[in-house]
C-alpha cells in the first residue's frame, strides 16, 4: 500500500489487500500476545453463548465492548513494540507512554469485564428459572 506520507509503495486502493493485512495483524496478536490471545478467546465463548440463545441485544452489546476491548489492546502492543524499537535503554519517557497506553487498554478491559458480568448473572438467572420450571 502506498504511504501517504513518504510517497512509497504501491498505488490505488485494495480493499482485499487491506482485509489481508487487517487478519495478518490479528493473526500475529493472537500469536504472539496472551492477552489478545485469552480475551479474544474468552470473548468467542461468551459471544457464542449468547447467540445460541438468540439474546441479541446482549449479544450486540458483548460484541461492541469485547471490539472495544480488542482494539485497545492492540493499540497497546502496536505502542510497546514501537517504544521497544525506538530504545531499548530505560526511559521515564518511554515508561510514561506505555503506562499511558497500558492505562486505556485497562479501562476498557473493565468496562469489557463489567458488562461481561453483569450479562453473565442475567444469564445465569435465566437458566436458573428456566430449569426450575
């Protein structure tokens, strides 16, 4: 693809070579980072629960924080390699930008993990009383 900025690379837009890239930056997430790796995993399961049960606004919402989610996390790996390429020295400066970084990943992590549980216990309620018929 060609780069906006340094002029490099190929020209035009392709939609299958941007879709290829999208599932090969996954795929190495998923490979190389646990905690893609766990949360993407976990998130299938749940998200596969819910759909078995054909609770679709639950199983929307799961889709849109476990996204969330996901996104912050990658945006975190792509900022710690980025950071460890630049210097492998220690750096207050370096630290605060992971720590930052770190601090939105975590904040998303929570909201993933309160609605996770809350849609958990409302499930969990509805077996309940389903099998107590």
């Amino acid at each position: 693809m060609r780069n906006k900025f340094l002029g490099t690379g190929e020209d035009g837009y392709h939609p299958i070579r941007k879709i290829k890239v999208v599932l090969s930056g996954l795929a190495f997430a998923v490979r190389y980072d646990f905690s893609v790796t766990y949360k993407l995993v976990a998130s299938l399961g749940v998200l596969l629960f819910f759909s078995f049960f054909r609770q679709w606004i639950d199983f929307l919402l799961l889709l849109a924080v476990t996204a969330m989610m996901l996104q912050a996390e990658l945006f975190n790996s792509a900022i710690e390699a980025v950071c460890d390429f630049i210097t492998t020295r220690e750096s207050h400066k370096i630290k605060v930008i992971k720590d930052i970084s770190a601090a939105a990943a975590g904040i998303s992590i929570l909201i993933w993990a309160v609605v996770l549980a809350v849609e958990a216990y409302r499930v969990a309620r509805l077996l309940y009383f389903w099998a107590a018929r």
